[in-house]
C-alpha cells in the first residue's frame, strides 16, 4: 500500500489555489481527476510536499455555452464533453477525442484541466523505480541525458486524446494566476520542452477552455482519429484532429491539423495552403496524407515502429478528409430533399 505524506488544501477559489500553488513552489502539485498525479505519485515519477485538491472549485466544473463560444471548465471530465449534446454538434472532433479517452471508469475521472497539463509520455521514463534504476536517471529525472534518444534533448511525447483535437478547433486555454487572467492557444502554451513542457508562471493555473463559435461557411465540420495499440483504454500513438470549411460546390475553405505523438507539443501541421480553394475529392485527401506522412516525425520515446507511425498518420489524415467529405455530401442531399419538399408544398 501506497502511503503519502504531504499537506493536503481543498480550496474554495481559483485565487486560494493559486496561492498556495505558488507558496508550495515546485514541490507543490494541483490535483484534478488523479489520473496522471496518482500514478506518477505511484511510481516515484514524481515527489510532492504540497498537494491542492481542485474538486471544491465550483467555477472549474462548468460546461456551458457562452456568447464567445463553448466554455469547459477544467475539471470538467471527458465523460461530460462526449455526451454533451451541442459539443457533439458544433464540435464533433473535440466530443470523439474525448470518447476516445481511456477506458469509461478513466473518463469519468480524467478532466481537461488534466489532459492539458498532465505530464508528456515516454516508454524510459515511465516505468516503476526498479525498472529505471537500471538506466538512471533521465533529462526529465534530472539526469544528463535522454535514453530515447541521447544528447537530443528529451523527446517524451504529449499522448493525450483532447489538446490536438482542441488546437484543431482553435480553443483558446484561459490561465489564471498572482497577475491575474490571461488566455493562451494549445501551442503558445507548450514549450516544446520535454523537461518543462508548459508555459505556466509559478502559481498560475489552467482554469479552462473556450471553443469559438465559427459561422460564415456553408458546411463546417471537424474529425478526431487515433492509432494505438489496443482497440480500447490505450492512449494515441498518433492522434490527429482535422478541422475544415467547405464552400458550395466542396471547395476547401479552411484546414486546420493539429497531431500528437511526434514530441513534448502538440503539433500544428504546416504546408497545407496550396490546398485550400482545391475541391474535396480523393486526389486531394490523397495529396494531403502523403504530405502529412512526409511531414510527421514521431517520437522514439514511444517505441513502436517510426516509419509505421510515420505512414499511419498520412493514412489517418486522408481517413479523416474522407469523413469530412462524406459528411458534407450527406448534408448536401438532405438540404435537398428538402428544398423538393418545400417546392412541392408551395
């Protein structure tokens, strides 16, 4: 049995948990739904003197529409955005990455505040004491070098469902701390860093997420696409969220990519401007995955095969395309069966 000693704080406001966070200093750690904290706890990944309990915090539970957009408090779990009627509508990418999440007792208890912060991913590090004491010590454990791949600095991959699929739909992370509010997107927010991925102040904390409402093209809609190695419970070796516009006639108004699995950020794809205006068909979303697959370098902290992961994420991206252009067609016959049957009424 695991045994702890630390302080333990309930606090009531964002403005408490902020200043005992930043009293705690670096031993100090901010608890949500325990996925990530208690684990690592666990197995001696990390040390604490200090722990802040978020649950008690009523502003961080909310999952509401705002006039800006869809807000998401960050204890908000992955279980409320999948059943979420209007998340499901308006942001279909963010409601499947969040279904995607773990297996249905993890999703009850993983929060987004957790999926945004919690710790990077890497099969050298993430093991019990035993295990590691056989390499030593790591670049994130305070070691001289990187065991996934040496003197490159650390490569530990983001390996969680919901940040992609929230960059993809342009969420903005709101942070709260000693000087006050401010909002960050998914990639300002990364350091790119694996030793200290997030850009986050002493004593500054994730409060939540707003999705933008978008209007102004005919059909917009967006995907969420993992691989993994189960077909259940497993996190993404490569999760990609795709979101796009379309015009009348199926032209590419927009595209937005974001991927995980190829290091400590999540990862905006470049170079996808030559395809806007083109019509989606399937030469263009099987341009767009070769250039995906040509792009995509995934992290050998997670060491499943780089050129299989390499080639699935150009496959995930042309499935994803397929899907946005399935559904945009669908759309287009139903708004025509009814303007028939408005005809025939008239």
């Amino acid at each position: 049995m695991t045994t702890l000693a630390c302080d333990y704080h309930r606090p009531r406001t964002i403005e408490e948990a902020s200043s005992i966070l930043l009293e705690g200093g670096a031993r100090a750690a901010l608890l949500a739904g325990g996925t990530d904290l208690v684990v690592r706890l666990k197995r001696s990944l990390r040390s604490v003197d200090v722990v802040v309990d978020l649950a008690e915090i009523d502003e961080l539970r909310r999952l509401e529409e705002t006039v800006d957009g869809m807000w998401l408090g960050a204890m908000v779990t992955a279980a409320d955005v999948a059943r979420q009627g209007t998340m499901r509508a308006r942001f279909p990418a963010v409601a499947e990455a969040a279904r995607s999440v773990g297996g249905l007792q993890i999703r009850h208890m993983a929060t987004v505040g957790g999926a945004l912060a919690s710790g990077l991913r890497c099969q050298f590090r993430d093991q019990s004491s035993f295990w590691r004491a056989t390499l030593g010590a790591c670049l994130a454990a305070g070691g001289g070098s990187c065991h996934a791949r040496p003197g490159d600095g650390c490569v530990a991959t983001v390996a969680c469902d919901l940040p992609p699929a929230i960059a993809a739909s342009e969420g903005q992370v709101v942070i709260a701390g000693p000087r006050g509010r401010r909002t960050s997107s998914i990639g300002a927010l990364s350091t790119g860093d694996g030793t200290r991925p997030l850009r986050l102040a002493a004593g500054e904390v994730i409060v939540g997420v707003i999705l933008p409402w978008k209007a102004g093209a005919p059909w917009r809609s967006s995907v969420y696409m993992k691989t993994r190695l189960r077909r259940a419970v497993d996190r993404p070796l490569v999760g990609l969220a795709l979101s796009a516009e379309l015009a009348d006639h199926g032209e590419l108004v927009h595209l937005s990519m974001s991927v995980c699995g190829n290091g400590p950020a999540v990862t905006q794809v470049p170079g996808l401007e030559p395809f806007i205006g083109a019509r989606l068909e399937q030469p263009v979303a099987d341009a767009i995955g070769r250039h995906v697959s040509r792009w995509f370098e995934p992290s050998p902290a997670i060491r499943i095969d780089v050129p299989w992961r390499r080639a699935v994420a150009g496959v995930m991206a042309r499935r994803a395309l397929e899907s946005i252009a399935r559904g945009a067609t669908r759309r287009a016959r139903r708004s025509g069966r009814d303007g028939e049957r408005a005809t025939r009424r008239s």
